[in-house]
C-alpha cells in the first residue's frame, strides 16, 4: 500500500513539474529562446517521466533505488541470520518471524530395502510431522558430491605407492614378495582412483523446517530454540540418529540459489567435456 501511494505521489510531482516548466517555457520573452527550449524540453522529459513511473513503476522503481551498483528490489532487508546463527530472521509488519532448520541424517535407501522395511521407514516419517503442533516442512537435496579432495588424497597416496616401487625395483637385492606386495598396492590405488573417479557418486540431505513468530526478535529466537530442542529429539529418538539444527552459513544452502547446487568434481567436468569432444 505504502509503495502504490508512493508512486502516485511520484506520478503527480513529475506532472506538476512538467506543467511549471511548460508554462515557463511559454512566457519566457522572445530573447530568452534558449532558456525556452531547455525549458520545454525538461517539461517534455517529466512528462514522459510521469506517464513511464504510472505504468511502468515496477521496472524503473528498482534503477532509481540502485545502491552502489546493485538493484535493490526491496528496501528492507527480505531475510538475515541470528547472531548465533541459528535461525533466519524475517520482520514482518507486527511480528518477527523466526525459522529454523534441523538436519535429519539418512545412513539407508530404500532401494537397498525390502518392502516391508521401505513402508516402516516412511511411517517414520510420517511419526517425525505430528512430533509437534507447530508446522514442520521435510524437505530433501541430492546433489554430486564434490570429489576433489578425496581424489587428491587418492593421487597422493598412489604416488608414493609408485614410489615406493620403483625404489625397491632400483634394488639389486629386492626380494620378489616385497616387490608383489608394493606392486599390487598401486594396483589398488589404481583401481581405486579409477572407480572413484567413473562413478557419479550422489548424496542425500534430508531437513526438517520449522517457523515461529513472536513479538520481538529475542522472543523469537527463545521460542524456535524450544521448538528445534523439541522436535530434533523427537527425530534423533523416532530415527534413531543424531539430528541437528543447522547453523551458520550452512542454511545458505537452503536459501541462497548459488549455495542449493554444490560445483561438480572437477574430474567429472573434464569427463563431461571429453565426452562432448568425442561426439
């Protein structure tokens, strides 16, 4: 409401200016005719000004709010972090809302279970949305795992296992068992390496939601910090694992495009371009 009035209000002082700089334009004697057309063109800018600010508002409402060279879609602030960073705050016009996340950790699939197990496991679930009267959102993310380091670790250790090899194939007095052995741990790291990178490894987050509000940012925080001890123990007991509230800019990644896609290994990107040069 208050920007619709604010864009009226805008809407009749461009108009207004228009009018005044029209009509100066026109009274303006006959030796002035530079100060006229100057003039006249500032009232032809504000009128066009005006009728672009009455329809078209919600593309040049954002540029002439742009800070530092950023659009600014909203003056306020949409969301932020608690100092503990345990929750995301959002301030609404007579309240302040506080959200949480809590990390629910899933060892098994279901495609590894029977369907017995598969049905039990999904009334779990069910058990985890009536653990509380305050809405609770589950919501899940499966995403390629970055891969790098653990491929790093792998390198390194097959390099000192080739290492290790051609000194003992340096020495005259090397034994044949000592060699097998050095021998078939870099066919191990091999075989490792390869595997670890063909394979599209994925994982799966799963995260349970919940909101409270309050009538101030401290009364907030006291209630979700309740609400999160409640329910993360109804998960750990009904799941029998460790849940977790997730803090810090760990909840980025629920709430921030950039963060939602974790970057793919850098082994799968030269997989993928190889495969598109071979085609």
């Amino acid at each position: 409401m208050a920007s619709r009035n604010s864009q009226k209000a805008s809407f009749v002082i461009m108009i207004a200016v228009g009018l005044i700089f029209a009509f100066l334009s026109g009274t303006m004697p006959q030796g002035l005719g530079i100060v006229a057309f100057v003039f006249s063109v500032i009232a032809l800018a504000a009128a066009i000004l005006a009728m672009s600010m009455r329809y078209y508002s919600y593309l040049f409402g954002p540029m002439l709010r742009m800070k530092g060279g950023s659009v600014v879609l909203d003056a306020s602030d949409a969301f932020y972090l608690s100092q503990n960073g345990n929750a995301v705050i959002v301030r609404g016009d007579d309240a302040v809302y506080a959200t949480s996340f809590i990390k629910v950790p899933v060892y098994s699939s279901a495609t590894e279970m029977s369907d017995e197990q598969s049905y039990n496991f999904a009334n779990l679930f069910s058990r985890i949305v009536s653990l509380s009267k305050t809405p609770i959102r589950i919501t899940s993310q499966l995403y390629s795992i970055n891969k790098d380091d653990y491929l790093a670790r792998i390198n390194t250790r097959l390099a000192e296992a080739e290492n290790k090899y051609s000194i003992l194939q340096a020495q005259k007095g090397a034994k044949k068992p000592d060699l097998d052995r050095i021998k078939g741990e870099v066919t191990m790291w091999h075989n490792m390496l390869d595997s670890v990178s063909k394979a599209n490894s994925q994982a799966l987050e799963v995260y349970a939601q919940v909101t409270v509000s309050g009538g101030t940012e401290d009364e907030a925080l006291n209630l979700i910090a309740l609400k999160t001890d409640e329910i993360s123990s109804g998960i750990s007991a009904a799941l029998g694992v460790s849940a977790s509230v997730v803090s810090g800019t760990e909840a980025l990644v629920l709430l921030e495009p950039e963060y939602m896609i974790p970057p793919t290994t850098t082994t799968e990107l030269m997989r993928y371009a190889q495969a598109e040069k071979g085609m």
